[in-house]
C-alpha cells in the first residue's frame, strides 16, 4: 500500500525512480509523483493515475528530469481524494524540505489547526502535507539540523509512516524513518550513492546490500559515510546491520507471460518444492523445521493455537486448523488480525499464536502480534519477505519461499503457506504420535507428489478458458466445499471477486441450505469442490439439491469420477491424493477461472482498483 523510492549519488536519478515506481505498482496506488533536485531546484511532477501517466507529463519537460537526487511516491489515497494536488511528494511552506510518505497521521488534524494558527497556508487535504510542515515549523524553532527536526517532529506525531524527507539547502543528506511501514535502504559502493524504497525490488539491479529499518527507527543518509541509524523516541544510537538480498531481477519480470499473476499461478510447482526442500526429507521420513525443532515443548504443551492472519493468509489459516486439529489434535481458532487486536482477547502463556502474512508487513497482523506478545503467548510467524516485520517481530517462524508475489491476488502465497502449515502439523502429529508412522510416512511421499500433480493440473488452463467464457458475464457467484475444502471455497470466491469485481460467496455446501439456495436459479453459477474423498456423498446430495432448482454447477472433482459427471454442467479434474493435500490442486482451477474471468473482462489483473499488495496501514 503506497510506495516509497528514492536515489542519492551520482547517476542520473530519474530513470532509477521511475522504474522504482514501476516496481512498486504491485503495491496499488491511485496517483503518483516525482521530485529531482538538479543542484539547485526540485522539480516537482506529479499526478493522479499510473506510473505511465507520470512519465507522459515528464516527458513533456525532459529539463526536469535532470539531477542526481529524486524521490518518488506511488499513493493509496487516506486522507483527501486521489487527485494531483494530494498526490505526493508534498513541499513545506518554504519551498526548501519535501517528503514523501506512506501511513497515516492520525493526530494530524490537532497539528494543522496549531501550524494555521502559526501561518501555515495548506494547499492539499494531505496528513503528509501537515508533517512536511511540522518538521518545518520544528525545524525553524529548535534551529536545528533536519535529521533532529524529523526526530523532533515525529515524537509529536501519533499514526504510522514510513517517510523520506529532503532539504534543499543540505543537498548531500536524506532522512527516513519508520513506525508500522517498511522501508529498505540499498547502500552503494563506498558510501557513494544510496537508494531508498518501500521494498528491495526497485534497487536490486544496482545493489545487493541493504539496511531494513525496525520500528521507530530513522537514519540519516548522506553520501561518502556511514548510514547512521539512531532511534526515534530516545536518540539511542542503533547498530544497523547490512543484509546481502536474495532476490533477482529475473525473479521480478514476467518472463513472457502476459500478466505477474498468471506467471505467479504457474510457479507453484516450483514454489511448493522450494518450501519443502530441505525441510521434508521423505525418503528418511524427516521433517526439519528450525522454529519447531527449537521449541518443540512449546507446542507440544500448548493449550491451543490461535492462527491470526487477513485476506488469503486467513483462508490459509483455515486449512491450517483443519490440518493441525486432524493430524496433531491441538485445538485451533482462527482470528480475523483486524479483529483479534481490538476485541480484548483472551491470551494465556500457554497459547501459541501463529501469525500468517506473505508481506510480512500487514499493519493488523503486526498488531495482533504484539498483543499476544504482551500477554505471555509464544509467537510462530509465517511469511514469505526475509527481513519483514514480522519475521523480526516474532519469536520463531518459517518463510515460505515462493519468491516475490508481485500480482495483487495472492496465488503462490496461499499454496505456500499451505505447504508449510502441513508440514507443521505432520512435525507436531509425529511428535505427539496422533498420527501412526505409516500414516506420517504416506503423507511424506504423497507431499512429495504434490508440484508435478499441480503441474499437470495447470496443464487444464485452455479447458478452465472455456468455461470462463460461459460465466464471465455472470453477475453472482457461489463458492461450495465441506471439510478441508471449505476455505478453498472462500478463497476461490475472493479470488473473483479480487480480479473481475463479480460478486461471489463462499459457503460451506451444507450451509446452502440455511439461505443461499434462495439465490440459486439458471442465471447463478454454482463452482462445487467434489473430491472422492471425506464427504463425497454429501457434496453429491448438495449438488442434487442445486441441480433440482436449476442452478449451473461447475465441479472440481477427482479424476475418474463418474458420479458428478453425470449432474454437473461443466467438471474439472484434479489428481489424486489425501483428503488434507487436497487444497493444494483444488485452488489451482480456481485462479486460473478468476484469472481468464478478469482478462476476457478487460480488468487489471496485476493492480485490482481500490486493492494493494500489503495493507500497511488500518
């Protein structure tokens, strides 16, 4: 949500930006701008829309786009509408400090009246535009240095940021901070020149080092020396250490594939081998997991396990209870993250709390997090991000290593999480022995099966085409499945819904009867995962009930079925395996659906309106 870049050397720093900003896409946004200093004027352009409108109007003033220091912004737009004047970055009063920002200032209206009375003029409806100012007008009081300016002014402020701040009269230094929003700062050779951005995907190119700030820290970066890192709140000096970036380039373009999404749906394979490989060594009936293995007690005297999470991580969550109370008989209880923090809990030190989140920076996920801290609970995170929030917050945990998941709708994130919630719940059923050897041992090998049955299944795409024609125009949708399929239902609804903004439900199938069958006639698709497996026969029943009353039934069953076949207006075949692996391949016809759905409906697949990749902000 909202993304930050930035360039200070002694390349051109334009180009960096922009295609910075490009990068960033993925995060949503609804207006975007770009600030050069050229050694003695910033130069201001910004505007509401896409990265590409941006450079339109650039390109119209190539003079503006010289210069060896740039920050540029993409905006989710919080306070005030998306439109140019509210589009970042933001000038002080003065003309001489500009910021860019990501979060929300929720003192901000106090501030504003206090710098009006003090003759502060605003000219957006910005909260970003009331900072700028307050680190000016501190600034001005203190006559002090920007660096304790910026320290100064957010001891005032109450929200959450990350910013990146410029003084024209000190064109050798930019400041950041952070509290609740991630930023990353690549760092060049010999202190020669540094790069700033929400994630490392705009820098990667140029830089392998890079500095990731915690929560209430700032840093001051100036070219020729050392990043100082010092904390906000008490001046205590950090010692920032440099982390050397996974990511590649590669791993962040399209590799000739029209959309990220479509690209993301078909590296699962690969994705879920990654997340297993090293961990499940099937063939010695091992799983190793480092943040179990160290504190296997813990979970094996857990009282409960609460999952909190948002979105898709949540309906992995959901799987996950089915997996661990199924396999390692724990109970579970899934919580919203946005709800978990402000409903007054109860936590106990014998709770485990996993927290699910592929960004790592989910603002709500954070905060849940830090309640169950607070009270005694052990705290497991799950993400896919190496150095996120989350996987510094938490007291243990796995990555997920789908790599970068750049489209808006996750799809590898949730298969991901998936895979390392079984192997979680295969771990702790072998430790408590609720699970027989034979058992542990075939989920082991049928574990192993599972990315060449997802690539043979992503071999269905032309076939799942085919029915999107049919339903693309469709105006509401059902989502059905029982058991560990359930979520799968829920999240093949949200997937629709993401992508095309056709309305669709999840339900548990025999919850129809208790309200939607109401909806059902031949205008309403009814998508029915059907697997031969758990409660086959019900399912049968379900899809009897919606036929009768002449609904539109599309199956996702096992392959050989003949039952279902019979009664179903459209069935996709998925491979064989154990009920509880099953999520893994029944989401798979899903996202390829909403994904051929959203293309033939001329929709922006990547960048759904109104959504962004990380919620960082409440």
């Amino acid at each position: 949500m909202c993304g930050i870049t930035g360039y200070i050397g002694t390349r051109k720093a334009y180009p960096i930006v922009i295609n910075g900003l490009r990068r960033l896409e993925y995060r949503g946004y609804d207006s975007a701008g770009v600030m050069v200093f050229d050694g003695s004027k910033m130069n201001l352009i910004k505007t509401k829309g896409k990265v590409s409108d941006l450079e339109l109007i650039a390109n119209k003033d190539p003079q503006k786009k010289e210069g060896n220091i740039a920050i540029g912004h993409t905006r989710w737009a919080t306070h005030g509408v998306p439109n140019d004047v509210n589009s970042h970055p933001h000038f002080s009063q003065s003309g001489d400090l500009v910021i860019v920002h990501n979060g929300i200032i929720e003192n901000y209206d106090t501030i504003k009246k206090e710098l009006v009375s003090r003759g502060y003029k605003f000219h957006s409806d910005t909260d970003t535009e009331v900072l700028v100012n307050l680190i000016e007008e501190v600034k001005k009081q203190n006559n002090c240095k920007l660096g304790k300016a910026v320290q100064l002014a957010l001891n005032q402020v109450t929200g959450a940021y990350a910013i990146a701040v410029f003084d024209r009269t000190k064109p050798n230094e930019i400041i950041v901070a952070r509290l609740g929003s991630p930023i990353a700062i690549g760092v060049g050779k010999n202190n020669e020149e540094f790069f700033i951005a929400s994630d490392a995907s705009p820098f990667i190119e140029f830089t392998k080092d890079a500095i990731y700030l915690e929560d209430e820290e700032m840093a001051i970066i100036k070219l020729g020396r050392d990043i100082r890192v010092r904390k906000i709140h008490d001046d205590t000096i950090v010692n920032a250490s440099t982390q050397e970036l996974q990511l590649s380039l590669e791993q962040i373009e399209k590799g000739g594939y029209d959309h990220f999404m479509i690209k993301e749906i078909h590296e699962q394979p690969k994705a879920i081998t990654d997340t297993y490989r090293g961990r499940m060594l099937a063939d010695q009936g091992i799983i190793r997991m480092a943040g179990v293995d160290d504190n296997i007690e813990k979970f094996l005297n857990a009282e409960r396990i609460i999952i909190v999470a948002c979105g898709t991580s949540w309906h992995a969550g959901l799987v996950g209870e089915y997996l661990l109370e199924d396999m390692a008989r724990i109970p579970v209880e899934v919580e919203y993250a946005s709800e978990f923090r402000y409903r007054n809990p109860i936590i106990t030190p014998k709770d485990i709390v996993i927290a699910i989140s592929q960004s790592g920076e989910t603002a709500d996920t954070l905060a849940a997090i830090k309640l169950a801290k607070s009270k005694g609970a052990f705290v497991f995170g799950i993400c896919n991000v190496v150095g996120s929030s989350i996987a510094r917050e938490t007291m243990a945990g796995a990555y997920t290593h789908a790599g970068p998941e750049i489209g808006v709708a996750s799809t590898k994130a949730f298969t991901t999480q998936i895979t390392v919630l079984t192997l979680i719940s295969l771990k702790l059923a072998k430790a408590k022995g609720t699970l027989s050897n034979s058992a542990f041992h075939m989920y082991l090998q049928k574990m192993q099966l599972i990315p060449a049955k997802v690539k043979k299944l992503l071999q269905i795409d032309e076939k799942v085409k085919e029915i999107a024609k049919v339903y693309k125009d469709a105006k509401n949708c059902l989502y059905l499945g029982r058991g560990f399929n359930f979520p799968v239902a829920l999240e093949g609804a949200l997937k629709l819904k993401e992508i095309s903004y056709i309305h669709a439900e999840g339900y548990p199938a025999a919850e129809m009867k208790h309200g939607p069958i109401a909806l059902i006639d031949e205008n309403m698709p009814i998508f029915v995962i059907a697997t031969n497996k758990g409660h086959y026969e019900k399912v049968v029943s379900n899809i009897q009930e919606i036929k009768s009353r002449s609904g539109k039934i599309i199956a996702i069953v096992t392959e050989g079925d003949v039952t279902v076949k019979e009664i179903a207006d459209h069935v996709i075949e998925i491979p064989e395996t154990e009920e509880a692996l099953t999520p893994l391949l029944t989401t798979i016809p899903f996202q390829l659906l909403s994904y051929h759905i959203a293309v033939m409906l001329g929709k922006n697949v990547d960048q759904p309106r109104n959504l962004a990749k990380s919620v960082t902000v409440e």
